[in-house]
C-alpha cells in the first residue's frame, strides 16, 4: 500500500530532477498553453502524495481491519497508480523527443506531440480532482482518533525494525558499482577509533541497496554487527534494545533483564559487548540527526567500529565528514532502462526487453 504511493513519489522526482525533460516542456509551452504550469503541478502533487504516504503507514498499521480504512487507503493507492501511468507517458515521451533530436522529431510530428502532451496535461488536471475527492472522504469518514498517533502504532514501528532490505547481487547493481568500492574501502580504512559513514539520498535511488550489498559481504569479518531500522517514529530504548539482541551473536546471552533496563544500563551493556571487537553497525532509514545524538554514548571511545548511516536527509548525511558521505544521484537513462529490463524481464535469458529488439510504438 504505502510502496505504491511511494514509487509514484520517487517517479515525479525523477521527472523533475530530469533538466533535459524539463527544457523539452517548456519549449513544448510555447505551443501548448496548458503545459506551462505542469511542472509546478506535478511537484504539488509529489509533495500531497508524500503526506499521504505518511498517513496510510499510520492508520493501516492498527485500523487495517476497518473497512472505511480499507476502502479509503484503496482509493489513495489508485491515485499513485494513475500518477505513475501518467508519469511513466511522460517520461517515455519527452525521452523519444530528446533521443531523436526536438526541433526535427517536434516538427515531422508537431501535431502528435502537442496532442500527447495536452492529453497528459489534462490527466495531471483530473489527478489533482482526484487527490481532492479523497481529502474530503477522509474528512468525512475516517474518525480523529484514527488519524492521531497511538501507543499501538509505536509499538508496531518497533516490532518491524526486525525488518531486512532484500538481498541484490552483485550482478544485479546497475549504476552504483563505484560508490560500492568507496563504501567497501571506508569500512576498511586504516582509522582505528569509530568512524561514521552517511549515504544521502532521495527515496528510490538505491541506498539500501547499496548499503545491503556491502553490509551482507563484509559483515563476516566484524565480529559484531548489526542491520537496524530506525524511520520517524522510533524509541531510543527500543533501538538500544534491538541493537544489543543482534550485536550479541558470539557472547553468552544477554542479561534476562533486557526488558526492563532503562537507557544508561542498556549503553553500558552495548559497551561492554564491542569492548576489543570490531563492530558493523547500519542505521537505515534515519530521519533525524538527534537519532544519532541520542545513542551515541554506546558507541563512543571503542576502537575500529564502523557506523553507517543512510538517509533521506541531507542534514543527517552531513553527519559525517565530507570525505566519508556518499550522496546518490538518480541513474543515467541507460542505467535505469537496464535496471528496468532486469527487474520487468527477469525471467528471460540476458533480461534482453523487447524494447531492444523491436521498435515499440508510442504510447
């Protein structure tokens, strides 16, 4: 539910971090008038459809079960299937005008063009009456106390932070080998106290990816180590917690009172468990630099642990030094058509698409 809203989000920020797509409308809004305002209109609807992204994690959560809530999360994921169609048209046409050449491909087929792009100007219109349609049905339906935060839905955050992105292989990463060889090399840097690494970036260019990658190859060698999800609602206890379970994987077992160590024990506890033992901890999804701030203590005057970070903010990337953050950049069209074909065409030898093969007609 929420991946749908989401991949529609990370699709209108590749439509308007693309300068070259960009340029092509607005040459296009000298012909076209209703084309001048799109790609205001599209980053209005990114940032909606990012809020409602939010909202959808919180009350599914705990009220899935309800059928207002069903029927209400079903309408916001039918608008994210109509903006990533729409999205999808766009991007594959403003492609066709740019590989081709605009002036020559524009006038041999002016007239097709000013129609593709009024038609997804006039959908870009209808998604906006769409997102309309459902703020006023979750006015008029859905009750306050299923919009508010709860305890519930703490403790389901909590409980998913057992949470692991999947596993890609190195065959599989397209577009980020490069920034796997600076990862790989900081963790093995010849620095003998904790050092912090930060990889930046929006949603949907990769940094779990990437750092998975690395993670799963090299934690054999960290004795301790330990994948922990953190996002916007978190616990510091919780967190501590988590990370003392998984980092405490050759010592004899934590204490059996775990539970009910408050925060100075359970950062005492982490210290005594890294003591002489070189540690791989990833701290994925962080929102805010206070996560960091907030557990720290554990961590502090041990030698040889690695803390990585990854992030959708640039203030928590900015965590680390310059010369240990890594700020992904969306792929290049021929990295992204590659990782699509691998992805769509999975099952077909060579992931070869049928793109390449025949010329598909336009949309």
């Amino acid at each position: 539910m929420v991946e749908a809203v989401l991949l529609a989000v990370t699709k209108i920020g590749s439509v308007l971090a693309d300068e070259a797509s960009t340029a092509i409308v607005n040459k296009l809004s000298e012909k076209v008038n209703n084309l001048k305002e799109l790609p205001g209109k599209i980053k209005q609807i990114g940032m909606q459809l990012k809020i409602m992204s939010n909202l959808v994690w919180q009350i599914g959560t705990v009220y899935l079960t309800d059928e207002v809530v069903k029927s209400w999360i079903g309408e916001v994921c039918n608008v994210a299937y109509h903006v990533e169609d729409v999205m999808d048209r766009y991007s594959y046409h403003a492609l066709q005008l740019e590989e081709e050449g605009f002036l020559k491909k524009f006038f041999n087929k002016g007239t097709h063009y000013v129609s593709v792009f009024s038609s997804i100007a006039d959908e870009v219109r209808e998604i906006e009456k769409e997102i309309q349609q459902v703020i006023q049905m979750k006015d008029q339906w859905l009750q306050h106390a299923q919009l508010v935060p709860n305890q519930l839905v703490e403790m389901e955050r909590q409980r998913s932070q057992g949470w692991f992105p999947e596993f890609v292989k190195d065959e599989d990463l397209v577009g980020i080998v490069e920034n796997k060889k600076w990862l790989t090399g900081w963790l093995y840097s010849e620095e003998p106290n904790s050092t912090m690494i930060t990889i930046s970036g929006m949603g949907g260019l990769g940094k779990s990816t990437l750092v998975t990658n690395v993670y799963e190859r090299e934690k054999v060698n960290f004795p301790a180590h330990a994948w922990i999800v953190v996002s916007q609602i978190y616990s510091v206890d919780a967190l501590l917690r988590n990370l003392l379970r998984k980092i405490d994987t050759v010592r004899p077992p934590t204490p059996t009172g775990i539970d009910k160590m408050d925060e100075h024990d359970l950062k005492e506890e982490i210290k005594k468990q890294l003591q002489n033992r070189k540690c791989l901890i990833v701290l994925d999804d962080v929102w805010e630099q206070q996560v960091y701030f907030q557990i720290r203590d554990a961590f502090q005057n041990l030698q040889a642990n690695r803390i990585v970070i990854a992030t959708r903010k640039d203030h928590v990337g900015a965590l680390a030094s310059s010369t240990h953050h890594l700020e992904l950049q969306p792929l290049a069209r021929h990295d992204a058509f590659e990782l699509f074909c691998r992805r769509a065409f999975y099952n077909k030898k060579g992931h070869e698409c049928p793109m390449s093969s025949r010329k598909w007609p336009l949309l």
